[in-house]
C-alpha cells in the first residue's frame, strides 16, 4: 500500500551557467609584460559564476544543483569530486566528451586582492534550451541564471518556467522564482532577459560597458526594463550595492570592506548567492542587500570561496 506520510525531498536553488577550473597565481605585485618571475603562491580552484553561486548556497545550507556543459578528463573529474565535496548535485549536467574543459588564468594581486582573469572556452558547446526542458522543474524552488552567450536559449529556459508556474496555477510562493545576472561586459543582448525574471542582478563592469556611470545611474536607466511587482539590483565593489524592490522602493547598502583584501575572485557571485539566500526565505530586498554585502565583505578577506562561515 503507498503510504501518504512520503518526505518530500527540500526544494533545490538551481544555477544555470558556467563551471570551470581557476588556476590561480597569487603575486607580489602586478607583473610587467614579458617579465619573468616566481609566484608568492598558486592553487586550482572550481570556478564560473554559476558553480560559485553554488559553493556559497552550500555553506548556507540550501540545497543546491549545478546544471551546465562539462567535457570528460582531469578537469571534469576535479571538478565533480569538488562539488561532491559540498554536497552540490551536479547530475543533470550534459556532457560532452572530447570538447575542452574551459578554464581560467587568474592573476591576484596581493597588495590589493585584484583578481586578473584570462578565460579560455575553445569548443564546449553552450547549454541549449532543448537541455534544459529535460529538467523536473517541481524539484525547485529558484532558478538563478548567469547571463551568458546564449541569450536567446536562456530567454527560452525563463519563458519554459513562467509557463509552468502558469501551468501548475501555483500561487505566488510556490511559485519557483526566476533571477539573472548580468554581468559580462558588452552582451546588450543580455537586456532582453530582464524582464523575465523577478530579480535581476547587474554588475558593475556590465553597467560601465553600457555606460552607466554609478549605482543610481544604473539603476535609473534599467528600472524601466523590470516588469512590475519585480525586483533590480546593482552591484558596484566597494560601494556595496542598490537595488529597486517590489514595490518600486530604492534600498542601498553600504560595502563591508575589510581591513586587508585578500582576494577579490567570486566577490560578486558571493554577493549575488548571499542576497538570493535571504529572498528565497521571502525577506526583503533591503534584508538581500544587506547580507549580501556582509557576505561578499567578508568573502573578500579570505582566499577562496570556502570557509565563508
Ligand atoms: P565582481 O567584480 O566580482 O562581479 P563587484 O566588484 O561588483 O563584483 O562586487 C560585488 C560585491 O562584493 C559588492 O557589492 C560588495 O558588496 C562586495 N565587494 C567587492 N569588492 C569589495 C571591497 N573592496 N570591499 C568590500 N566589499 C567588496
Ligand atoms: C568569477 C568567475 C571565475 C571564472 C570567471 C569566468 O566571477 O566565475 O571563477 O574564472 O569568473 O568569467
């Protein structure tokens, strides 16, 4: 007989976008071109916006799911025990053997925890929207995307679960929340996918390739693009962040900077994964904000994403 008393599993964030490895060199001081010298430190680190908004949900104790591209080989493998590692599902991921595992030269500096980063993606194709509607969408509470290449697939992943939430008639809590970032400089595409989603996060180097020139410029110019009962947020380093809420209210917070900066690697995807970790519970935008930049400050001070807590 099928007992009604069956544990339903918690709801799983979902981050849609990037893993790769981060071979990290940490420096004495900028290097000039075409010099040659030793590191003071080096180590491989998982990185992409996506697996690092993971890492962080995973100290915060929310269950969590990577769904991206990944190659097979050294990488792969590195990669997969890491997630393991933090309890973060991977198992949807779609594979494709014989591409290159992307990965990232990162240059930080350690006067100033800069973060210099050279990314290589040579042929691993793009997650398509075909990849994603293999998904159970029942098993989710937030879907998060990082805006990337393939807007037009992603816009398409956004409409497929605003028709479920249609679909199943949930109401506005059962609802599974849709967020994206925008972050990559130059994609003006990425604009498209705004008002789709109910929070969309813009980083700083994305609003100064659009050529907004602070927070509230940017908020200004993108407070039109949400659709209404929905929410922005701007990030810009060390002068924390701003967000417009549901009910068209500007809320700011202040950055929580350290007395040393360390390393300065995931800083937004740290911000971004801590504010999504108050929404999901159904907080305000000034709560989000606010942890957020706490987190992010505090991610700044150490090397590394993990140990956050
Ligand atoms: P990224 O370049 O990694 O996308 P940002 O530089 O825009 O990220 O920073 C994202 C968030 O990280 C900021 O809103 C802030 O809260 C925090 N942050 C970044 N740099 C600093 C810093 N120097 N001091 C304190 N907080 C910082
Ligand atoms: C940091 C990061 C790195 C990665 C790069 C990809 O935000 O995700 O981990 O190498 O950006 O652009």
């Amino acid at each position: 007989m099928e007992s009604d008393n069956v544990l339903e599993e918690p709801k799983k964030i979902l981050c849609v976008g990037l893993v790769c490895v981060d071979l990290i060199q940490i420096v004495e001081s900028f290097p000039k071109e075409d010099s040659d010298q030793r590191c003071l430190e080096q180590r491989w680190q998982r990185g992409g916006n996506a697996s690092n908004n993971c890492t962080v949900f995973s100290q915060l104790g929310l269950p969590c799911e990577f769904f991206g591209t990944v190659s097979k080989g050294v990488f792969a493998d590195y990669v997969e025990n890491d997630f393991q590692e933090l309890n973060i599902s991977c198992d949807n991921c779609i594979v494709h053997e014989g591409r290159d595992f992307p990965l990232s030269s990162v240059i930080i500096n350690k006067v100033n925890g800069s973060r210099t980063i050279i990314h290589s993606n040579r042929n691993l194709p793009e997650l398509t929207a075909d990849d994603f509607y293999k998904l159970d969408l029942s098993k989710y509470s937030w879907i998060h995307f990082e805006g990337r290449r393939n807007t037009a697939a992603i816009a398409d992943m956004m409409r497929r679960v605003i028709h479920y939430n249609e679909e199943e008639r949930l109401d506005n809590q059962l609802k599974v929340k849709l967020s994206v970032e925008l972050e990559k400089a130059n994609r003006t595409q990425l604009l498209d996918l705004i008002p789709l989603c109910d929070v969309a996060f813009v980083g700083k180097d994305y609003a100064t390739s659009q050529a907004y020139t602070t927070m509230s410029d940017t908020v200004r110019h993108l407070k039109p693009n949400i659709s209404e009962g929905c929410e922005l947020v701007v990030a810009w380093g060390d002068r924390g962040a701003m967000g417009v809420s549901k009910e068209g209210k500007i809320v700011q917070s202040i950055a929580y900077t350290p007395s040393e900066i360390v390393d300065t690697l995931g800083a937004g995807d740290t911000f971004v994964a801590g504010t999504i970790s108050i929404l999901v519970k159904g907080h305000s935008l000034q709560d989000g904000i606010t942890f957020g930049c706490k987190l992010a400050g505090a991610k700044v001070a150490i090397e590394g994403l993990k140990n956050l807590k």
